[in-house]
C-alpha cells in the first residue's frame, strides 16, 4: 500500500500567514500539521508516499525532503494548480499504478492515527473506505448518507439541503478501482474534481464503499480557530521538561515544555505551553495553550492560547489571546502615545483592538 498525501492548496483562509507559508507547515506545538500526517502514515507501516504539491512545493520539499526522517520514501507529484481533491488522484495515477492507497489530506489532524484503518482495509478488502464524523454544519463538508443498516448510499459535495451531519473526514483508503471513477469525472458547479462524485460513481457501479465513524478527533486545520483548537489539544498530552534555562525568579505551572537554548527569566508560565529552543521569556506571563516557536522573544508581555512563529517578538504589550503571530513579526508597545495604535500590516491580515 502506498499514500497519498495532498498538500497543494493555498490556504486562503489562513492569510496572510500563508502568503509566505505553506498551510501544511503551519506548527502544531512547535511542529508542523503535515508531520503528524506523515509520522501516522509511517506508523501505519506504510513506506511509500506520494504528495501533492502546488505554488508552496519549495517550502514543503525543504521541510519534508526525501522523507528519511519520518522512516518515508517521498516522490513529489507537482500540481499546476488545486482542482479538487480527485485531481490529486489524477495527477498521482502512473506514481500510483495498481496498488492500493490511503489519501491523506495535509492539512487535516486526527488523533490516534491511522493503523487501525489501514489494518482493516487489508483485512476487509472494500473497493474504498471512507472516514466520518458528526459536524453541526454538514453544508461545509461533503456528506454522505446511510442506510438503516450503516452502509453509504449516497455521498453530496458541500450540500445546500444535508441529509444527514455525517461529514467526510480527509482520510480515504481506495484500491485500483477509483481510477476509472476519476477518470470520467466532470468538474463540479466548483470547477472541481470531486472525490465525493468519484466515490458515488463507485458505489452506482456495485462497488464495496465502507465507512466507520471517526473515534478520536478530527479537525480540519484550515482556519486561525481550527489551528488554535488543535494546538490546545496537542499540549494538553505534553509532559513538562526543562532542557534549557530557567532563573529562580520564574515560575512553571503545570507541563512546561522548555526546550534546549530557551531562557526563562522573571517570568510566570502556566502549562500547557511549549517553549521553543533559543526562544527568551522574561518579565511575562504565558498563560495556557501557548506555543512559542524557536528564537522568539517574549518580554514585559502576558500571551495566552496563542501560536507564535519562529522569531517573532512581542515586547511590552498587555494581554494577547487566541492570536496566530506570524514569522519576524514585532509586536511592540507604543509608549507616550496614549489610545493611538500604530500598526503596519500586510494583505488579508485581521486586527481587534481593544477600544
């Protein structure tokens, strides 16, 4: 069995952090969405993997490389442009060949990975299976509907009318068979390739769709509350270690991860939090939920449910929460200038200010 991990799309929603990066290497507690991805295809005992990759390829393919890393045999399958998720499977068809396949979406985070549904497919042999769960808002997901038995009878691209909350999950394991589907595709009313039209032609053709409903958590990290949510998650499975330098004017509450270079000084800092390495915390609170990324600078400031890249710098500021704060980015106190903000922000970017 082989994978296929997409992770060609632009990330509109994240902008304009994804202006300069890709939404897949958008960090998790310090660690970038597609390497849970990747480490739960390895533990899957799966070797091979092809991924996907669009304007972001050069970003993806230095942070991936050749897969070695995460025990992988990568093979990079460029894309001119994100036209659905079975365009991926278009594209990946001569990579692919015959041999089974498990598409895994780049972006998405599933705790408890994927062995047992690998396992089973071995098992059970389906023509695909397909992963599901139960989502108040089913119009923003493709959706499928069961029969009394359990068995899909239909599946639906982003629905105006749902018949029912069960939305697709970005897990998918299909056998060769998908490839005729997607080959007789139409692009959909998006101008897409739909994985859910090539799936629904599967099962009008008689073909075995099985599905299980996911038993941990999924999230789709496209969103800055999606990414937020989930690195609360993650840290909330952290063990506290101390492998870089905390003075006896600090404090650490709860599981503190700091990691080695990282000074913490005068500070207060309540767990869950991660703080990466050669990163300088002084005169701060960081409150719950924080992640701060290598070489950042923390000073005078009181940061809580955030995510801060590699080398920010947030000095003298009052309470910051549930922010995603991009690479090299300053975020400064204006001192003398009561109730004026001076702000210099690029495309997309979204600010609230206390007033």
């Amino acid at each position: 069995m082989k994978a296929l991990v997409l992770a060609g799309g632009s990330g509109t929603r994240l902008r304009p952090i994804t202006h300069t990066l890709a939404k897949q290497l958008v960090p998790v507690a310090n660690k970038p969405v597609l390497f849970y991805g990747l480490e739960a295809i390895a533990a899957a005992g799966i070797e091979e993997v092809g991924v996907v990759v669009g304007a972001t390829h050069a970003s993806i393919t230095k942070a991936v490389g050749d897969g070695s890393a995460f025990g992988l045999r990568i093979t990079y399958l460029p894309q001119t442009s994100p036209l659905g998720l079975a365009h991926g499977v278009l594209i990946a068809r001569e990579y692919l060949g015959d041999d089974d396949f498990v598409m895994y979406l780049g972006d998405n985070f599933i705790v408890g990975g994927i062995t047992g549904l690998v396992d089973g497919f071995r098992r059970d042999r389906p023509d695909a299976h397909i992963m599901l769960t139960r989502v108040p808002d089913p119009r923003q997901f493709g959706v499928a509907e069961l029969d009394p038995r359990g068995r899909v009878i239909d599946l639906v691209e982003k629905p105006q009318e749902p018949k029912s909350d069960l939305a697709l999950v970005g897990v998918y394991l299909f056998s060769p068979a998908v490839h005729d589907a997607v080959a007789r595709l139409t692009p959909s009313r998006r101008g897409e390739l739909e994985i859910t039209d090539a799936i629904r032609a599967m099962l009008r053709s008689g073909l075995k769709v099985k599905s299980s409903l996911v038993s941990g958590y999924w999230k789709d990290t496209g969103s800055v509350a999606d990414m937020l949510e989930v690195n609360r998650l993650v840290l909330a499975s952290v063990e506290a270690r101390i492998d870089g330098a905390v003075d006896e004017h600090s404090e650490l509450t709860g599981p503190v991860v700091v990691s080695p270079g990282a000074v913490i000084e005068r500070s207060r800092i309540v767990g869950p939090a991660v703080i990466g390495q050669d990163a300088h915390v002084l005169d701060s609170f960081v409150g719950p939920n924080t992640s701060i990324a290598a070489k950042c600078r923390v000073a005078g400031s009181e940061i809580r449910h955030s995510i801060i890249l590699p080398r920010a710098c947030l000095e003298g500021v009052r309470r910051v929460e549930s922010s995603l704060i991009g690479h090299d980015v300053a975020v400064t106190a204006a001192p003398g200038v009561r109730g004026t903000h001076r702000l210099v922000l690029g495309d997309h970017s979204k600010v609230r200010i206390d007033v």
